[in-house]
C-alpha cells in the first residue's frame, strides 16, 4: 500500500479490525518513512454476474426477477413469502457456487420451475406456461399428467 502523503509503499500496519458487520477489515496503517498513518479498507470484490437472455442480449443478474417471477405464479396460492424467499435464496446460492461469470436465463428458469415444483405443483403450471411459452391446451394437459404421476410417487414438500 502507497503512504498517501510521501508516496512510499512501506507501511506496517498498527490496528486491524472487522467493520461493517464483518463484510470490510479496516487497517490503520503507519508509513515508515514519513511516519504518518493512514487508514485502509479491505473489502472482498464482488464479480458482477450477467444473465445471457434468449436473444443473446447481457444483462446483470437481479434476484428481484426471479421473486417477481415466483410472486406471480403464487397469486392466490397458499404459499407464504418467506417460502419464497427462501426459494429465491437456494436459487441464487446455486448460481453463485457455480463460480462462472454469466448463466443462461433459461438455466435460471429452469432452477425457478424445479423450486416452484417443489412448493406449489399450481404455482409450477402457471409459471411453466409463461416460461415455456404454452400456446395450446395440449401443453397444460401434459404438464398437469406428468404432474399427476410424479405426485403418485412421491408426496409434496411441506411449506
């Protein structure tokens, strides 16, 4: 680290602490050639994470969407907004484990529509329409069979 006043970038540091709820170490730091000190902010660098939209298009990710999205789907469904949220949280911490710098949009519906099945099969054949792109009655029809079959196997998660 340069010393601000002499330009120097030998420096010890004196005091080191977590600040901002341990997101940022603050270091306060003492030149030793001029001998003044200075303070210093660590913080970790956030890599923005973009979204490859189906037309190619780049945008950056917006946690908000994927929640309008599932908000949507939910209407009138019995399903809380902390189950949401949560949804959206395992969304997110999925996508952020994945280590890469863009994910396609349609990895993330995907994601959405596994979630939304897990919680609310209604809230999974609304979503699946719009996202899917339903534009007759035959493709609810197989959506609604393949989720009659699944839920004969295995029951659904609790809420």
């Amino acid at each position: 680290m340069r010393c601000p006043y002499c330009g120097v970038d030998e420096d010890h540091v004196v005091d080191s602490r977590p600040s901002q709820g341990g997101a940022v170490i603050r270091r306060r730091r003492e030149c030793l050639r001029c001998g003044k000190r200075y303070t210093t902010f660590e913080r970790y660098e956030e890599r923005p994470l973009m979204v490859v939209k189906k037309d190619g298009r780049r945008e950056p990710f917006d946690r908000s969407k994927i929640l309008q999205g599932m908000v949507v789907a939910c209407r009138k469904r019995p399903v809380s907004m902390e189950v949401l949220e949560k949804a959206v949280e395992a969304i997110e911490q999925e996508i952020q484990n994945r280590d890469e710098a863009e994910i396609s949009s349609v990895e993330i519906g995907r994601m959405v529509m596994d979630k939304l099945l897990q919680i609310d099969p209604v809230a999974y054949v609304r979503f699946a329409s719009v996202y899917e792109e339903f534009n007759d009655p035959q493709q609810f029809s197989r959506v609604v069979q393949m989720l009659t079959r699944q839920q004969k196997r295995a029951p659904r998660a609790e809420q």
